[in-house]
C-alpha cells in the first residue's frame, strides 16, 4: 500500500470547487481538490456544485474510513479458525 498524508483531512467549503486540506480553516497542506466538470465554455458546472462538494466530503472522510475498515478487518479476524483473513 502506498503511503498518503495522515488524517485528519478537512473539506473547505468555500467555492464551487472543493478542497481538501489538512487544516479546517481551507488552509495547510492541499491533499485534493473536487472540481464541477466543465461546461464546455471553460467554466465550471454550477448545477453540479453540490456534487463536487459531496464528493469532496467523501474524499476529506477517506482517512475515518480507512482507520474504521482496518478495525472492522481487525475484529474480523479475531472470530475464531473458521474465518479467513
């Protein structure tokens, strides 16, 4: 697995486009930005805004999920011989 930047991770809120910073304040280390597609005029979407932010959300939790998904593997094997990790 390749290393990333360690959590917590923080979704700026502050534009149509989302970003994913190390700070809560929008600043810090920027770890990936969400952009609306673009229209096609070299703008951005503004009927897909809050997608990219829900997306960008999804990006923020990704340290969260990982920490619970090795948990959950963790517990998982701990269930006895019949389970195979």
């Amino acid at each position: 697995m390749s290393a990333h930047t360690p959590g917590p991770w923080f979704h700026s809120n502050t534009s149509m486009w989302g970003c994913i910073t190390t700070r809560p304040d929008g600043y810090g280390h920027v770890v990936a930005e969400a952009n609306s597609p673009p229209t096609g005029k070299g703008s951005l979407d503004p009927d897909r805004v809050e997608e990219t932010k829900a997306n960008a959300r999804v990006i923020a939790a990704a340290p969260d999920l990982l920490a619970a998904l090795k948990a959950m593997f963790a517990d998982a094997c701990d269930c006895g011989p019949d389970v195979h990790c």
